[in-house]
C-alpha cells in the first residue's frame, strides 16, 4: 500500500495500516513530517539551529482522534492541556474561562457572566444563542450550511459587542475565517464540540514540544517495520494500474489531487475549494512581557499570543489575507503596537528579534455551500483512496479532521482487501 504525503492525514493513515499488519510505503515531498504542523529551523541560514513551529498549532479536549493518533505515536505526555482560557483587552484586562462546580452543560456558565469585556445584554445574548445553536444542530431544522455564520448571528439578534469579543475571536482562530465568511453549520460546531460538547472539552492541549518532536517516533519506526518511510520522495503522478502497490492513499491538499490522479474526474468538485492563510509571529524581547501561558486577543489583528518562554512569543492572524503581500515590518510593527497596548510590561521590552512565517495555504476555507461538496475516502477508482482535512470528516480544517480523514481512509482501504476491523480500530 502507498501512502502520498507526511502530513497528519498521510501519517494518521500509515499508523493505523499499519496496526493492521500492512505494509506502506509513506512518500513526503519534503525532508520533514507533519506537513502545515511542522517545524522549522528558526534561524533559516543555520540549519541547525533551535526549531520552532511554523505557527502555534493546539488541540482541545474534545479532539479524541488526535490524543488517539498521539497515544499511538507514545507522544500524549507532549501535550500540555489548560483548564483556563484567558482573553485579554487593551490595558491588561484580563477575563478567564474556567469550568467550576456547576454541572454540566453550566460548567462554564459563571466565568461567561463574570465577562467585564461585555455588558449584561450581550452575555444574555450569548447564553440564549448557546442554546438555539445547540438545539438547531440536533433538530436540523434548516440548512445551516447555506448562511454565513455572520448572518445567523445577526438573524438570532446577536449584540453588536458579544459578536466582537466572544463570537468573532473564537470562530476566526478555530475556523480560520471570518465570520461573515465562514459557513453557519461550521462555526456552530466549534461551539457545540468545545465549549458544550462534555465538562472538559473546552480545555485546549499545546505541544509542550516542537511539533517536529511529535513525528520523531514515525522517523524512529514507532510504526513498525512494515512501514517505509521515503522522505524527498515528491509523487507527481500515481498511475491506478500501477501494480506496485494494491491501494493508494492521496493524503495530499485538494489542489494536488488532480495533478496525482487525473482520471478521478474531481477537477470541477475541487474548484469549489479555496485556500485561507495563517500567519506567525515570532517575537522575542529582551524580558517576559506576560505571565499568562496564552492570551485571546481581541482588540487588532493579533488573535491568540502564546507564551514560549524565555521572552519568546508566538502572535498569531487567522484568516491573515490582508498581511499575504505585506512585508515583515509592515507585520511587525502592528502587531508590536497591539501587545504593547494589552500588556503593560511590553511597553519597557524591548524587541531583540523576529519573524513572520506565512502559511498561504493553511487551511480550506469553510464557506457557505462547500460541505456538500467534500470527497469521503473512496473514490471512483476502487484502489485509490482520500484523505486530508478537507475531504468529509464532519469537522472543519483542523489537525483532529486530518486525524479523522487518514483513519477513514485506512478504514476504506481495509474493507476494499477484505481485512476485518479489529478492537483497536479508532
């Protein structure tokens, strides 16, 4: 079996091939795992150097394929879950949510009242469309992949100041799009799986580790000897009568799939698809600016910062179209303006280096219409087979839908050899 692509989709397919007892062969393009979750030297002219992740990439709770791929891989102790999520305002106020005694589904119910971000009406609002947007879901009641979740929203009678500082920031991080961009059905799952999906789910899990430390156990034959892995091994075309392998698996992003296989006639199914980038921030100051492991930003173009250590920050743009043609200072230099205003203690730093990473293609960008139209795994060859966050997992352009994907995948090449599903499958 052959397996296109090292991204966590190529990779989540190989491990449980491979749990199964058959032989892959895993070809990456380029000379690392991981694919847009990667890790890069941070110093581009020193390959050697120390190595830090392209963006910060996180889990939550709720993300039970992911923890499933990583307990596999011997990794799950990498990942530092956070009881507390922390949005913080120009000025250093600080608002934080936590789950307490309350039974679920009110766990979070006292921290979102506590809010000083927002006035009464808005956290009424917010509770009541918590509520309409969980019943919604499980009654199906009218096609939430038509609207944007912009006009929901609104149709709801969302306050203008709950959509800037509760909707907003956690739609454009989770989705990486805009709300006014991003289908209803999409956003509202963010919400039902995280903030409402169990007491726990909310918690959000980041690598205490360059994510590259995570893909060492593949690099080390964790996954066994029937998998090879071919590093520098760039597939431009796969040939379905090909017979050197029974299945092929295209982990790959859905403008490359055509170009790999032709004959799969999705050139017009995967025009429908448009990319949406990300982009990081690295920041390191000559003294901690923030004693907060993170911080949801509200006020600016930054949305999240997370606290690396040492002085080092990572600042992230979601959705980042605007920053794509700009030059790094032209990135900089706002985003230093923002922490300064949010963090008192930035104002006396001062910044010793940086650097901006932009991911142009970070994710497929939910828009309206598009859920219908993503691939399952089988294809219209039966040995070809697809995988990626983009084909249909029910979750949006996340590491856990790229998990979810790779294992469908798996599952659908199995059954097509007639291997029976064992206990251990996800």
């Amino acid at each position: 079996m052959k397996v296109i692509g090292g991204g966590l989709a190529g990779l989540a397919a190989t491990a449980r091939l491979a749990d199964a007892g058959a032989s892959v062969d895993l070809h990456e393009a380029r000379g690392f795992l991981g694919g847009r979750a990667a890790s890069i030297p941070a110093d581009p002219e020193v390959p050697d150097s120390a190595r830090i992740d392209n963006c910060q990439h996180v889990l939550l709770r709720c993300c039970t394929s992911l923890m499933d791929f990583y307990r596999r891989c011997g990794v799950q102790d990498k990942i530092v879950f956070h009881e507390e999520l922390h949005i913080v305002r120009p000025g250093g106020e600080i608002d934080t949510i936590r789950a307490d005694a309350l039974p679920f589904p009110f766990h979070l119910l006292r921290s979102l009242l506590a809010m000083r971000a927002i006035g009464w009406a808005d956290k009424l609002s917010i509770a009541k469309l918590l509520l309409a947007m969980k019943l919604q879901r499980s009654r199906q009641s009218f096609d939430l992949d038509s609207i944007t979740f912009d006009e929901w929203l609104h149709g709801m009678g969302a306050t203008t100041l709950s959509v800037a500082r509760f909707w907003r920031p956690f739609v454009v991080s989770a989705l990486n799009e805009m709300p006014e961009r991003a289908a209803a059905g999409a956003a509202m799952q963010v919400f039902c799986e995280g903030l409402l999906g169990s007491r726990d789910s909310y918690q959000m899990g980041v690598p205490a580790v360059p994510l590259a430390d995570l893909y060492d156990a593949a690099l080390a034959g964790h996954f066994g000897p029937s998998v090879r892995l071919h590093l520098r091994s760039r597939v431009r075309r796969v040939n379905p009568l090909d017979r050197e392998a029974d299945y092929h698996v295209l982990a790959v992003p859905f403008d490359r799939v055509a170009k790999l296989v032709p004959e799969l006639g999705l050139q017009r199914q995967l025009q429908r698809f448009e990319a949406s980038p990300i982009t990081g921030i690295h920041l390191w100051f000559d003294r901690p600016i923030m004693d907060l492991p993170h911080a949801m930003l509200t006020d600016g173009d930054l949305q999240w910062v997370f606290n690396k250590g040492d002085g080092y920050y990572l600042g992230v743009i979601s959705a980042s179209r605007a920053q794509l043609t700009l030059p790094s200072g032209f990135i900089v230099a706002p985003a230093l303006r923002q922490l300064r205003e949010t963090f008192p203690k930035a104002r006396g730093a001062r910044l010793e280096h940086s650097r901006v990473i932009k991911e142009t293609r970070a994710t497929y960008a939910a828009r309206p219409g598009l859920e219908r139209h993503r691939p399952g795994p089988a294809t219209a060859l039966p040995n070809v087979f697809l995988a990626g966050d983009w084909t249909a997992t029910g979750w949006p352009a996340t590491m856990e839908g790229a998990v979810r994907s790779g294992y469908r995948a798996a599952e659908a090449v199995l059954a097509a050899a007639g291997v029976p599903r064992t206990k251990s499958a996800p």
